[in-house]
C-alpha cells in the first residue's frame, strides 16, 4: 500500500497480492537468479502506480466487495 515494489518468490498468497509487471515480479521458487532479475526490473516500476495497484485489489473497499459477494455466494 506504500507504493514500494515487491520481487519475490512466487509461494504461498503473492501471486494473489503481486500484480506481475505493475506492483511487482515473481520469481520461480528458489531461482536465487530469477529473483535477482525481479529486483532488477522492480527498479523500474512506477510507485505510484504500484499504490493505485495495492489500493485497488487489496484495500479495504476491494475486501469488503470480496466479503460481500462471498456472503451473497453463501446465503443462496
């Protein structure tokens, strides 16, 4: 949410919070050079465009949309 790239492996939920080639990029479990490569390309991201990312698919208003069609989803 701060706007700071992210380079990763891809594991667990980062493939969910990493938008690939907007608020970050994914390496491939243990390929020690394939995260140095996203580093890398991290370096050239937008910030600003990495926030309006995380605002957009992870903020609260996205959450709550989520949790609601979920509800919705549960309660037919």
């Amino acid at each position: 949410m701060a706007g700071c790239p992210v380079a990763a492996y891809r594991r667990g939920a980062l493939p969910e919070v990493v938008e690939e080639g907007v608020s970050g990029f994914l390496a491939a479990p243990d390929d020690v050079v394939g995260l140095a490569r996203a580093i890398k390309r991290c370096l050239a991201l937008d910030r600003a465009a990495v926030r309006a990312s995380a605002r957009r698919r992870l903020g609260l208003d996205a959450a709550l949309g989520r949790y609601e069609r979920a509800l919705e989803r549960a309660a037919r």
